[in-house]
C-alpha cells in the first residue's frame, strides 16, 4: 500500500460569519494525482491555503508528510512545490533569476536551471524580462519554479486556465512525469476535461464541503447515464438525432426500431462527463 | 536566505526606471543645491540715508556712521533703490528734521522699508533709526548714549546670534531629510509590490521564514537609506564634524524611515495609492527640518513628529558641535519611534499576506 502523504481530517476555514471550507476530511497517496473541482468561491483555494501552511485551519488538522502541517509548516515547505492560480513572479527579472532566488531560499545544491528552463519549453528566453512572457509562458515557469526542490508533494492551483493548448500539454506531461516519479500532485481545477485526463481521483467541493470523492471512472458509473446518439435521416431530406438511455428498460426495442426504418446515419455510444455528473451531484455548474 | 532577499531587492529597486532615476538624480540635485546655496551668512542690514543738499562732508560722515547707512543723493533714488531691494529700508533726512534733533525737538520721520519685509524687521529697522535719531540728538548735546548691548547665549546659539549659520548649513537638516523621503517611497514601493503582486506568498511558501522576509526588508531599507545620507554628508564635507553621533543618528533615522515605509506598504493597494500615502508622511516629516531653518517659526507641537528628533540631532551636531549628552534623549526618541513603526507596519502586512 502506498504511503499516504496528505491527510486532512475535519479541516474548516471560516473568514468571519463564511464558512469557507467545511470539515472536509481526505487522504492522498504517493504518486496520486488528486484532482480538486469546483466552481469559483467553493473553497478550493482556501484548502490549498490551508495545506501549504499559507493559512491555519479554524478547525481541524492537516498532515502533509505525517508533520501537522500548522506546527510544522517551515519544516515540511521544504518538500512542497506550489504554483499559484494568478501569475506572481518577478516580473522585472529573467526566468533565470527567479529561479535561481527561489533554488537558494530551497537551499538546493547543484540546481541546473536551464534543464529546468527547457523542460518547461523555455530555453532559449532564460535572460528575457518575464514581463515579456506570454501568459502560458509565465504559467510554466511558474511550475518550473515549484519543481525547483523536486518536491515530493506539488500543489498546482488552476496550472492550465486560460492556456493555449500546447501550454496546457506540455503541464500535462509535466504533472504525469512528476506523478510517476512518486511525487503527489493536489490538482485544483474546474476544468473536468483536465482533471479525468490526469487525475486518478477526483474530489467535488461545493460550498466548502467535499460533495464526492472517487476514481474518475467510478463517479461516471455510479452517478453517469450512457447514451446512445442515433443520427436519424427524415423524409424531407434532413436528420435528426436520437438519444436512447442505454441503461433503460424498452433501450433494446427502441434501438430495434430505429434501426428497422432503415434511414439511420450514424450511431455512437456517449458516457456522461465529470461535469454532468458534477451537477448532479451539487444541482450547480463549475462556471456558477 | 536574507543575503538572497536583499540581493534580489536592490536588483529590483535599481530596475525600477523611475526609482532609479529619482533616487540619483535627487541625491545629485541635493548635493548641488548644497554647493549653491551661500556658504557664508548675511545678516547684515543695508540701509540708506537721504540728506538735504549742502550737508558738509563732516556732517555726512557723521550721520552715515551714526545710522549706518549709505548716502543717497535724492528721494526718488532712495525710493526706487528700496523697491529694487538694493536697501532693506531708508531714511530722508530734511532741514527741518535735523534742526529739529540738534535742538532737542521731537521729530516724525517716515521709515521706508522693501517689499515683504515682515513686522518684526519693520520693528528692528524703527529701533535702529530711533537709536540712530537718539545718538544724533545726544551727540549734539554733548552726551554720548551708553546702552550695554552684549548678549549672553546659554548653551548652542540656536538661534544664531552669535555666530550666525549659513544657509546651506541650516538647510542640510533638511536636505538629508528629502534623501531620506526619496527612499521611503521608493522602499514603500518595493513591499508594497510584494504583497500586491502576490510575490510575497510565493516566497512563505518555501522554507523562508516571515521574520526573514522582514528583517530583509528592514536591512534593505535601512542600508539603503543610510549610504545615501551618508553620501550626501561626504560629498559636503560634513562627515568627519561629529561621525559618531552622524552615523548613529542616520542609522536611526533610517529604521524610522523603514518603518515608514512598512507602516505606508500595508495600507497602498497600488502604486499611485503608494504614492499619495507616501507624500502625505514626506510632508510630515519635513516640517521638523522647517524649525531648523526658522527656529522661531514654528510651535512646540512639531516635537510630535519623530523627525524633528533626527533633523535636531543633525542640527546639534553638525552645526554645533554637541555631544552624545546633548542628543541621546533625542535618539532615543527617534529610536523608539523608528520601532514602533517598524512593528506596527510588520503586524498589519502579516495580516495582509494572509
């Protein structure tokens, strides 16, 4: 069994009357990708907040590395990489410089940054202001920066929003290479898509509490509807679709007659998404 | 860590093109003003005296030297050349005025004085003629005024009676005080950056501590502002005057103006709201150096701003001399409010990292 590296038990931030995060209780292992969901304001910030040692809990604990993580935070940031959901690096130096500050507060000893620099796709502009990068580009060495001491837990707070798509692979296969290495990873996301590409759990919080938490795949089975699209052509000359519930009691017959009229175009299965099931579960959206 | 800290600081307050250029343009201006402004005191006043014509040369020089002005020939020379400014003030003496004085007769003589010339001067120049009117009335009956008009000043002459201060020297005070204020915004600036720009949360997520992030900012501040006061009292040759109490207090002065600087940081929510906050302490602060220049000027409620303990001290010691008995109350005062602001600013920008 693998070792458990995140703990929080009953966590709960209040900021005054607001209950921001509400007694959510989890474990991560080593090497899991976690994938945190939720809509804007649902608390997922703030429970970063809180494992990273930035904010101590109103109640409850959390245990990064079997060290609680408000008496020990000094200690245990050592072994954490954190990259923030809104842009703060130094924008009046090179990448090269962030990340050389950043390797001595980690004291990091031989620290090549130009390997770092490239594996992120950013060799090449080392020297140039950061000011100049492109959004995409100051969000990869962002995640360059929180790998600087190869961490052995990486909190990534919305690494991919608003990313072009090759921003957004080239995290991906950062964030799958890091997971293979035995670092954890606490994804923290709306995008669905991203998080069922990567992610080998995912939790839903809504309203600060934890409202699922489960494999990607088991959400969809437990809580998903498969469907099949039948695209259908009329008789004047135009289609339309059908949709049949696979899990449906007439679904065989109904398939039949579609079938037997002779006029179908195409037919494919559709399984329901993280965000259909999201709904479900909360009765809101991810962008609400 | 901290040596990292105040590496990257001084990196990013030198790029700051409108720092940069502020910080050595103003020390270089200061410098210069310094240079320019005279380097010797005039308190001198400059008088002027009509006569009526046919006055003999012997009479002239006596009624010069007893008024201690300069002959004019006629009226509306002597109007034009107080107008000018050439005189602070002048006198028309007529016939009947001087047959008047000789015989002892009371005399109404209208004084005129330049433009802008305050009550008080307005005061001094009639005592001056009167003295001068009275001497020439006793010196025609054969009896010489006898006023003792020595001064005794107990302790430094702040005032200047004695040995009266140039300009520049009573300005330095104040000059070393605008160094100062440059840095303070430009300090402000830089912490305030930090937590707007998120920066800061970055750093106290690595093994870096908050009393370190701090204590950079602190150690910054302080040096920074310390080596280019301390630039500005070399290049006026002021530094080897009293260099032990000079350093201290400049060393003092700069955790005031750090602490400033926290205390400004955690309220700015933008550079321009930096800006005003900073400009409204830079006026506070500089007052104190206006009782410096104006001693007699300004209330006693201008011992309310910490500066007015560092502007003293500087006064005291550079321009008389005084010793660390005459400015260790001064210093600490400063000290203790250089730390007050100091922890407070460092209390209310913990909470905003949160």
């Amino acid at each position: 069994m693998r070792k458990v590296t995140i703990s929080a038990r009953e966590l709960t931030y209040r900021y005054g009357d607001l209950t921001a995060v509400d007694h959510i209780s989890f474990e991560v292992a080593e090497g899991e990708v976690l994938g945190f969901l939720g809509p804007n304001g649902a608390g997922k910030t703030t429970a970063v907040r809180m494992l990273t040692g930035q904010l101590r809990p109103s109640e409850g604990s959390a245990f990064i590395l079997d060290e609680d993580i408000s008496k020990s935070a000094k200690q245990v940031q050592q072994y954490l990489g954190v990259s923030f959901e809104t842009t703060n690096l130094y924008e009046d130096m090179s990448a090269l410089e962030n990340l050389e500050l950043f390797a001595r507060l980690f004291n990091v000893k031989n620290f090549n940054a130009l390997e770092l620099l490239e594996k992120v796709g950013l060799s090449g502009r080392e020297k140039e202001r950061v000011s100049n990068y492109s959004k995409g580009m100051k969000q990869r060495l962002m995640l360059a920066r929180a790998l600087i001491n190869h961490p052995r837990i990486l909190f990534l707070d919305e690494p991919t929003d608003g990313l072009d798509p090759v921003s957004s692979q080239t995290i991906h296969a950062i964030i799958r290479e890091a997971s293979a290495g035995g670092t954890t990873v606490f994804l923290t996301t709306h995008d669905m898509v991203e998080a069922d590409k990567l992610a080998h759990r995912v939790a839903f919080i809504n309203k600060g509490q934890i409202a699922a938490l489960d494999q990607p795949a088991v959400l969809k089975q437990h809580y998903g509807k498969r469907t099949l699209k039948i695209e259908v052509q009329d008789g004047q000359g135009g289609t339309h679709t059908r949709s049949i519930p696979l899990d449906g009691s007439e679904t065989a017959k109904e398939v039949e007659q579609v079938f037997a009229s002779g006029n179908v175009l195409t037919a494919h299965t559709e399984e329901a998404t993280l965000e259909d099931i999201f709904i479900e579960i909360t009765g809101r959206g991810l962008l609400g | 860590m901290i040596r990292a800290l105040i590496e990257k600081d001084l990196k990013l307050y030198f790029r700051n093109p409108f720092f940069a250029l502020i910080t050595l343009l103003g020390l270089a201006s200061v410098v210069v003003l310094y240079y320019l402004l005279p380097s010797q005191a005039d308190d001198s006043l400059s008088t002027a005296l009509v006569l009526p014509a046919g006055t003999s040369a012997e009479m002239c020089a006596f009624l010069s030297d007893a008024f201690e002005s300069d002959l004019l020939d006629s009226q509306e020379e002597l109007l034009k050349a107080v107008e000018d400014g050439d005189y602070q003030a002048g006198m028309v003496l007529t016939d009947t005025v001087i047959d008047a004085l000789v015989s002892g007769q009371p005399v109404n003589v209208p004084v005129y004085t330049a433009p802008g010339t305050s009550d008080d001067m307005k005061a001094a120049l009639t005592d001056i003629y009167t003295a001068g009117l009275n001497n020439v009335n006793f010196t025609a009956a054969q009896k010489q005024i006898n006023i003792n008009d020595q001064i005794v000043v107990f302790g430094p002459d702040f005032l200047g009676i004695n040995e009266p201060l140039a300009l520049r020297d009573r300005m330095l005070p104040m000059l070393i005080m605008m160094i100062f204020s440059i840095e303070l915004m430009g300090l402000a600036n830089l912490i305030s950056e930090e937590v707007l720009r998120g920066t800061a949360k970055a750093l106290l997520v690595t093994p870096l501590r908050t009393s370190q992030f701090f204590s950079a900012k602190m150690l910054l501040g302080v040096g920074l502002a310390f080596i280019e006061v301390l630039l500005l009292v070399t290049a006026t040759g002021k530094l080897l005057v009293s260099p032990a109490i000079l350093v201290t207090d400049l060393l003092v002065g700069g955790l005031l103006v750090t602490g400033v600087a926290f205390f400004i940081a955690a309220f700015a929510t933008s550079f321009m709201s930096v800006m005003s906050w900073s400009v409204l302490f830079l006026l506070l602060l500089m007052l104190p150096g206006i009782s410096i220049m104006f001693p007699t000027m300004v209330s006693v409620w201008i011992k309310a701003i910490p500066s007015y303990y560092l502007v003293d001290t500087l006064h005291r010691a550079l321009n008389y001399g005084a010793g660390w008995g005459d400015v260790s109350l001064n210093l600490l005062i400063l000290l203790a409010s250089g730390a007050a602001f100091l922890l407070l600013g460092a209390g209310l920008l913990r909470r905003r990292f949160r």
